[in-house]
C-alpha cells in the first residue's frame, strides 16, 4: 500500500479545518456545480479547495467486483481486448494482473511466473520486440533505500489467460539516490517515464518538484543495471502535511487530432496534465490541473479513454472508480 499523510492531520489542524470548511462549504458546493459536477461519493470534499477547477464530468463508473483486488496500484487500458483495462496489487501481494471494465466487472485474472510481487505500484503499456507489452515497476520504495528497482517486461496478456511468463526483466537505480515511485508510462519509441512521489528538500530547504527519469528502449538489451539520471523536474510540488500532490501514477494518451498527446499525473487530490511529446513521451507544457471532488484519499491509478476522459481507481476493497474529462 502506498503510505501518505491525511489532508488533515492533529487536533489543531482538526479544528482549524472545521472552521475553514464551515466557512466554505457553500462556496464549495456552488464552485462545483458551476463546473457541471456534482459532489461525488457523497460525505467530505477532501481535496477540493475554493477556487479550485474540478475533474469535470464526474462520475464513479462502478467499483471493483474482485475484493482480491484491494490494493490497486495502477491502471492501464488493453490494446488487444478494447473495454479491458488492468490493475495490480502492491506490497507484497500475489504475483497477479486484474483485468476489470469500467464499472469494475471483473473479467479474469492472470498469474505471472517466475518473479516476486515487493512493491508493484506501477504499470504501463508500449511498444517491445513482441508488439505490445505490459511492464511492471516494482519500484515502491515509501522509507528510499532500495538501491536498485526491478522492471518486469511481458507481453500483453489476454482475459482468457490463467498465467503469463516475463520475457525480461532490468534492474535499475536513480543516479542521485534512493526515490518512492508510484508514477511510469512509456513513450510511443518504447522508453519508460518515471516520476517521484514524496516530499524531498531541495538545496535551500524548499519543497523540490517531482523529478522525472528515462529508461530508453535500448536499456532492456545492455544487461547490468541501468542508471538513470534526471533529465526533467515538472511544476508540481509534493509537500509534508498533505498528500495533495503527490503523484501516484501516470498515463500518456493516444495521438490527438493533430498529432500532440497529453501526458496525465495522478496524485492523491488532483489530475495534473501536460502536454507531450509525441514520439517520445517526455513531459511539456502543463495545461490544466482539476482537483479530485471524490471523498476517498486513495487515488492510485488512471488511464486516459478513447474519448479524452480519465479513468481513476482508489485503493481499497471494493475500490471506487471514477470517470471524468480535464480539462
């Protein structure tokens, strides 16, 4: 399970937001159905801050049908099976892919052999030698001192599987350290993106932006272990005291109508969208940020729709699953 701080936490910070959220409760409720949402799973607005843009168009599609699912770590979409998506438990949970639809009907399980479930808390789909691949990140690390991760490469499976063997596997560590990450997708030249999660002090003692590492295509062939350095930080800081914007997964979106793609961080209270590039993946410009009106504080995964919507799961048995568009 991937650790986090609440929105709120101590009997100060306790009493002061009952008095904020007394006082703007209304506000609140106004701004969101001005955004054409209305509060979604019913009790607090968690992560929803006056003036806030929403997800909008918000729904919760279903949730999970399978309670073996209870620690959904990710979410991707099948290429091969459309409707199928795929999730993951972490932590040393069983070595297994969940294949469910939208409203969390589950559509089959597939055990992978030969490999050991530490902490799955990625995955992505993308181009590989076989066509199209799944890749697992077993890259949580919540206490940052694992000196290398493991990345497991399979080809897509299918619903009708019971089991699927890895075609490869790469270890891998970050050139400056030891880094929690929930974050990874692969680019359309098949390299993977992974950006950090936590809070970490810059230089100066600031609160640091997530920083975002690659691992071509061509590191599955070199053997060893890759090292892969910093090549980009995005504007989004993750901060003790609230787990607002700490980011716990991602997803590039297929090509648009002019070609560009959109690139989409989860964190725990918001969908942070950049746009792509659309060779190879790497982060742009951001476009829009809309906080989550949802009352869990377990979002874990997404997946963009064919039709430009996001798909979220949250963490849990019986996990929520909710549909909407940002912007």
């Amino acid at each position: 399970m991937g650790e986090r701080s609440r929105p709120l936490g101590g009997a100060t910070a306790a009493a002061a937001g009952a008095a904020a959220v007394a006082g703007r409760a209304g506000l609140l409720l106004t701004g969101l159905l001005m955004a054409g949402c209305d509060p979604v799973g019913g009790g607090q607005l968690r992560w929803v801050r006056q003036g806030d843009v929403v997800l909008r168009e918000t729904h919760r599609s279903g949730r999970f049908a399978d309670d073996a699912l209870e620690e959904a770590s990710g979410a991707v979409v099948s290429v091969g099976e459309p409707g199928v998506f795929w999730s993951q438990n972490d932590s040393g949970n069983d070595e297994t892919l969940f294949a469910f639809d939208s409203t969390g009907r589950a559509l089959g399980r597939v055990d992978v052999k030969g490999v050991r479930n530490r902490d799955w808390e990625a995955l992505a789909t993308g181009p590989c030698s076989e066509g199209q691949c799944v890749t697992i990140g077993d890259v949580g690390d919540n206490a940052a001192i694992r000196g290398t991760l493991t990345l497991y490469q399979l080809a897509e499976p299918r619903t009708t599987a019971s089991t699927v063997r890895v075609r490869r596997s790469l270890d891998v560590r970050y050139a400056d350290g030891s880094y929690d990450v929930e974050a990874m997708y692969a680019g359309a030249d098949g390299g993977l993106w992974l950006v950090t999660k936590r809070p970490a002090r810059g230089a100066g003692g600031a609160w640091r932006p997530v920083r975002v590492y690659h691992v071509p295509r061509a590191a599955w062939e070199q053997g060893g272990v890759y090292t892969a350095a910093v090549v980009d930080s995005l504007p989004l800081i993750p901060e003790r005291g609230t787990a607002h914007d700490w980011v716990t997964d991602a997803s590039l979106s297929a090509p648009l109508v002019d070609g560009r793609r959109r690139l989409a961080l989860l964190s725990y209270g918001a969908v942070h969208v950049f746009d792509a590039d659309p060779a190879t993946g790497r982060p742009g410009a951001l476009v829009a940020r809309c906080a989550l009106p949802i009352r869990e504080d377990t979002a874990e995964g997404l997946t963009w729709l064919a039709d430009g919507r996001l798909l979220v799961v949250t963490e849990g048995r019986q996990g929520a699953i909710y549909v909407g568009r940002c912007p």
